[in-house]
C-alpha cells in the first residue's frame, strides 16, 4: 500500500479504498496518503496494533429486511452446501 512491499505472507487483511477512512483526514495526519499511512500505522503499533473493524447501525433502505453481503456471509462458519441453502 502507498508504495510499501510487503510479502503475501504477511497480509493479514485486504481492505477497499472506501473502507481506508484515515485517508479522508490525510491532511491532518501528514499531508499526503502515504503520510497517513505511516501515520495510522505507528498509531496502531502504539496500540500494540490491536484494532476493530467499527460498523453502524442504521435503518434499511429495505424497510424491514436487509440486504445481505459477501462480507456478511464470510463472517459465517459455512461450507459450500450451506452457502447454496442460503442463496
């Protein structure tokens, strides 16, 4: 990320640029993304990098269901033929 290898081993969480919500205050934290990056990291290496993932609740746009998304479903202890039951 921001130009820094890291070896596929290593990788612990693949992310999206929208999901990145340090970026949003870069101009705070450096000036530039790959500041922010350094930035957010020495942050959670203060933390001893424990981190969360935060998540809001709010009200569907469904009415009274939700939408359910790939990131719901990795979340679940299923194998294949649960996944297909669900679907």
């Amino acid at each position: 990320m921001f130009g820094n290898r890291r070896l596929a081993k290593n990788i612990k969480i693949i992310s999206t640029n929208n999901a990145i919500k340090f970026a949003k205050f870069a101009d705070i934290m450096g000036g530039t993304l790959p500041a922010a990056y350094d930035y957010w990291c020495g942050k959670v290496r203060d933390d001893n990098c424990t981190w969360g993932i935060v998540k809001t609740d709010h009200s569907s746009k469904l009415d009274d269901v939700q939408q359910m998304s790939y990131q719901m479903i990795n979340t679940l202890p299923c194998t294949i033929s649960d996944i297909e039951k669900i679907s």
